[in-house]
C-alpha cells in the first residue's frame, strides 16, 4: 500500500536523525574516555566532570560530559518517540497489528528509555542534560495526550497514547529515578500490547474498519476484547490497583517532590496529561464499545470475537 510505504520511507528518514545524535555520542565517548566499554567510562566519568574537560566548536568551550550525553540523548529521542521526532510512530500504525503490539509497545521504541537508564552513571554527571531530558520528556507527554483526543483512528489514539507514556519514562529519568521509570516501561509493554491486540480484534470483526466513529454498540457483540480493552485503558490511566497505577502515579510523585523547576514543570504537565488520558481512553471505549452503532448492518450481523485458539 502507499500509505504504508510512505510510513516506511518516514520512519526511516527519523531514526537516522536519532542514529546520528547516538553515533556522534558514541564517538564523543572514546574521544574523551579512549574507550567504550561501559564499566570503563562509568569508572573514569568523575574524573572527565570537571569543566576544564570540554569540545570546542566554533571558538566555543562545551562541557564534555554535557555535549556527549545530550548527543546520546538525541539517539533516545529519535528512538523513544521524543517531540520533534515523534511523527514516525502514529504513521507505522499502517503496519499490522501484532506487530504493532509487540514493537510499538513494548520492544523498539522503549530502547531510547532503556538505554537512558542504562547510562545513568554518565547522565548524572551532567545536571543540564538531565534538565533538557526533563523537559523534553514533560513536553511529549502532554502533547502526545493532547493530541490523542483529537485521533478518531482507533490505532492512532492508541499510538499517541504510547507516545504520551514514553514522555512519563523519558522525564522520570530527567529526575534521576530510573529504577521507576523502567518499572513504568515494563508495566506499560504488558497493557499496551493488551490494547492493541484489543484494537485488532476490533478491527478484523469490524471488516479492518479503523475509524471509531463508524463503530459503536460492540460491547455486546464482543465481551472478551470490551473486558480486554476495559482493563488495558484502566491501567493506562492509572486506575487504582491496575498496574499502571503503581508507576506512573510514583512518577508523578517523585517529581512533585524533586523541588526543582523542572521536576515542577513535568509535574504538572503531567498531571495534566493524567486527564487527556483519562478522556482520550474513556473516549475510545464510549465510541467503540458503548455509543449506539453507526456502522453497516452487514459489518454488525458478520461481527463476532476471534476464536481464543
């Protein structure tokens, strides 16, 4: 299909963007730690924090440490689905399903958060980059929520939903609590891929019908994927006892008591973004699930859950 190739053709061109910030993050290292070994680089970052320790550009001292996690950063931006590179992801939703389900939930696009996490002992070596990733990450939560509400393509709201929750991930990092934000990103993989193989099940019993406002009335026509899908929005919205409810509320948490400009700023962008997704979520089941139906009667009469084996 068109549609899909050029999805294909975008995603390419944005990943390159975030591979080059990572290559020349990856070179900036060995410049200055003669080395890429992770364990190596950790060990003598202390020693390369100094100011004194800087690249020059353009008759201009940068901080070393700074400029070479900024640069990593870039690479997690591409990845992850940051503001500003996030345009790939709503578009490779013309993939399948399944696919979606297992690389847009819960493998490719959280490897930025990952690998923030990852090089953690470098990043807090750097307060200004961790402000940048504080701040870039508040900014994609909120407008990848904002943005949600406004999608009537079932898939789609569920892709900017996954933006939005990357946003949570990156800026718990920009606050130094890393162990919180990769509990987030393995309690998101778990009800993200639940939704959208929810979606699909949708999608197939609808004759591959995307468009929410077409659909309506299929609670009673399909039980098991309106329980499936009911469970996955409470956890993506934090519902008590859910497992999202257990990760993201401690993000906000923590950020609220960083006492910081920008850990203020990502808490309350973030509590904000907690009520787009508390509408975007509750508005895709009342149109799909509960909202009378304004699809063909042909659709509705061949309409029926997918077999469990």
């Amino acid at each position: 299909r068109l549609q899909a190739n050029k999805a294909a053709i975008k995603a390419m061109l944005v990943n390159r963007v975030g591979d080059f910030g990572l290559a020349l993050g990856i070179m900036g290292c060995f410049t200055i730690f003669q080395t890429v070994d992770f364990s190596t680089i950790f060990a003598r970052a202390s020693a390369f924090s100094e100011p004194h320790h800087y690249f020059i550009f353009c008759n201009m001292r940068f901080h070393a440490i700074t400029v070479i996690c900024i640069l990593l950063f870039i690479g997690a931006v591409g990845k992850s689905a940051q503001i500003g590179l996030h345009t790939r992801l709503p578009d490779a939703m013309e993939g399948p399903t399944p696919v979606s389900a297992s690389i847009h939930a819960a493998t490719m696009v959280t490897a930025g958060v990952f690998m923030i996490a990852r090089c953690s002992p470098l990043f807090e070596y750097s307060s200004t980059a961790l402000i940048v990733i504080t701040f870039v990450g508040a900014m994609t939560s909120f407008f990848a929520a904002t943005t949600g509400i406004l999608q009537n393509d079932l898939k789609r709201v569920i892709a900017y939903s996954t933006c939005s929750q990357l946003g949570y991930m990156i800026f718990a990092c920009g606050i130094s609590n890393y162990s919180v934000s990769v509990f987030h990103l393995m309690n998101h993989a778990f009800f993200k891929a639940l939704l959208f193989l929810s979606a699909g099940s949708v999608i197939h019993a609808m004759s591959d019908e995307q468009d929410m406002r077409k659909m309506g009335g299929l609670a009673s026509l399909l039980p098991f994927t309106y329980a499936m899908m009911l469970i996955g929005s409470l956890s993506l919205i934090g519902f008590p006892f859910r497992t999202g409810f257990y990760s993201k509320d401690v993000i906000l948490e923590l950020a609220y008591t960083k006492y910081t400009i920008s850990g203020n700023f990502a808490f309350w962008l973030g509590s904000v973004s907690v009520f787009f997704t508390s509408y975007y979520s509750f508005r895709l089941l009342f149109l799909t699930f509960l909202a009378s139906t304004n699809s063909f009667k042909r659709d509705i009469l061949r309409c029926h859950d997918a077999p469990i084996l």
